[in-house]
C-alpha cells in the first residue's frame, strides 16, 4: 500500500517500486533512496534560502513554486506545479485538486501578504502568524510531494525575517 491513497491521471511509480516511490528522473525505485535523495536536496534548499537568497518582504505563492521547484525539479517533472490528484492520508481528505488554485489564491492574499514579511514581529505574533500559515498550507496540501517539509522551510522564513533562529523540530 503506498502513503497516499491517489485519484486521478497523476497515479505513476517507478518501476520496480511496488508502488512505493514516484515516477521520478533519477528512475530510483526504493523508497530509502528517494528519502535519502530528498533530504540531500532538501538540505541543499535550505542553504540557497535561509543563507544565500533569504525574502524580506511579503511571500508570495510563487516563492513557494520556485522553492519547490529548486527542491525537486531535478527528481520530477511535476515539481512546482499545483497538484491535479486527490489525496487523503488514512481517513483524512486533504483539498479537492479542482479547489487547490482558489484556495492557494485566497491563501497568498489572506495569509502570505497579511503575516509576512515577519521582521520585527514580536515572539508570540510570530508563533500565531507560523501556526495559521503552517495549518492553511498543510490543508490545502498544493503539491503532490513534499508539502509538510516545505511548509517547515516556510516556517523557518518566517522565523528568520523576525530575527529569530529556524525552529528546531
């Protein structure tokens, strides 16, 4: 059985996986590897943003897009675009994909452009202004991979332009 119970024409595995890893460019078919993959890049990602390209000013959706697409682009084809498959998580639905681009749109207007950028936000706005982006990201689920850990990634933006440390998870 794999993570995600999928709908829809986006539903590809590598060969060879069992269903356990993503039609990917690198054409890895075990899961450790494509998590060990993830990581390096993700790790990677952290460093251009945190470090290198860090936004100080309101984020935008296609921010996100970019990150994503820095992340993963090299791995799939589909990195950086809005999820066109439903998915759900045990008993739990994440957005339709038909409702995820009105819902990303009130999401940059109603979260990204009102709670960022965070500089000079006082800790305990901070912690609301991380905790209502992280809850509407995560519920909206945009991408087909990597949403929680992107969302940590926003998550540490937001620490930073404040003035603090990324969160220690």
């Amino acid at each position: 059985m794999s993570k995600y119970q999928l709908g829809g024409s986006q539903t590809e595995y590598q060969a060879g996986s069992n269903d356990q890893v993503l039609l990917n460019k690198l054409a890895i078919s075990n899961a450790d590897e494509m998590d060990e993959a993830e990581l390096v890049l993700l790790q990677k990602l952290y460093l251009y943003v945190l470090d290198q390209h860090l936004p100080m000013k309101a984020l935008t959706l296609a921010d996100i897009k970019h990150w994503h697409t820095l992340w993963l682009g090299n791995v799939y084809d589909w990195a950086g675009s809005e999820r066109s498959v439903n998915m759900s998580k045990g008993d739990f639905s994440f957005a339709a994909a038909k409702t995820i681009p009105k819902l990303l749109q009130d999401f940059e207007a109603e979260c990204l452009n009102v709670l960022t950028p965070c500089e000079g936000m006082a800790k305990e706005s901070l912690v609301k202004a991380i905790a209502k982006v992280h809850i509407e990201f995560i519920l909206i689920h945009p991408f087909r991979e990597g949403n929680g850990r992107l969302s940590r990634l926003l998550a540490d933006v937001m620490a930073v332009q404040a003035g603090f440390q990324p969160l220690d998870y």
